[in-house]
C-alpha cells in the first residue's frame, strides 16, 4: 500500500474547497448581475409609497413629540419601502422618482443618501 502524507491530502482537499467556493460565489454574482436593479416602473410604485407614507405620518404626528420630525419620518419610511418594494432610497434612481413623485421630499432624501453612505 502506499503511504499518503496527511498534510498533503489535508491540502488537496482545502484546495478543492476553496475551487468550490469560487465557482459558487462567481456563479452567485453571475446571477445578481443579470437580475439587475428595480425596473423603472418599481422605482416609481416605492417613490409613491413614499409620498403616501411620509404625508401619514406628517398627519398622524403629535406636535409634542420631539422625535416626530420629517427627516425621522422619512427615515421610518425608507425602512418600509426598503421592506416592501426592495428599492434602496438613498439610490440615485430613487431620488430621481421621488423628483416626478413628490418633490417636496428631494431635500430629505438628499439628507438621508448622506447619513446612508
């Protein structure tokens, strides 16, 4: 029989290990490259939920409550279309919805894209 050296073998197999894991992580880019961004029309669908979210919460806010500014409400509703619609809001492209959306909020979205970054 012969005689396998155990840090050889030990090596061979890391070696295949780690071939695996590229392949896996390459084909896994591979993927999300070609998926690509939200279309246009998602864009747009989060840029109205914005609007509508941030109003809501404009209208539902106590005056008395000092955490119940606009840049928070944005904030809270960032987290939501970020949940519902997987759009980034700090995104170049969001703002840009936003802008055809609901103008008004292009300064708190500026404001938000810099504490995201």
């Amino acid at each position: 029989m012969a005689k396998f050296d155990k840090t050889s073998i030990l090596a061979q197999q890391k070696n295949i290990t780690m071939k695996k894991n590229l392949f896996v992580l390459g084909a896994a880019a591979l993927v999300l490259a070609s998926c690509g961004g939200p279309s246009d029309e998602e864009m747009n669908k989060a840029a109205q939920s914005m609007c509508d979210c941030v109003e809501k919460k404009r209208a539902e806010a106590d005056p008395d409550d000092l955490f119940a500014t606009d840049d928070m409400h944005f904030a809270f509703c960032a987290l939501d279309v970020a949940v519902d619609h997987g759009v980034n809001c700090a995104d170049e492209s969001f703002a840009k919805a936003l802008d055809g959306k609901c103008p008004e909020l292009n300064e708190l979205q500026k404001e938000y894209a810099k504490t995201a970054e």
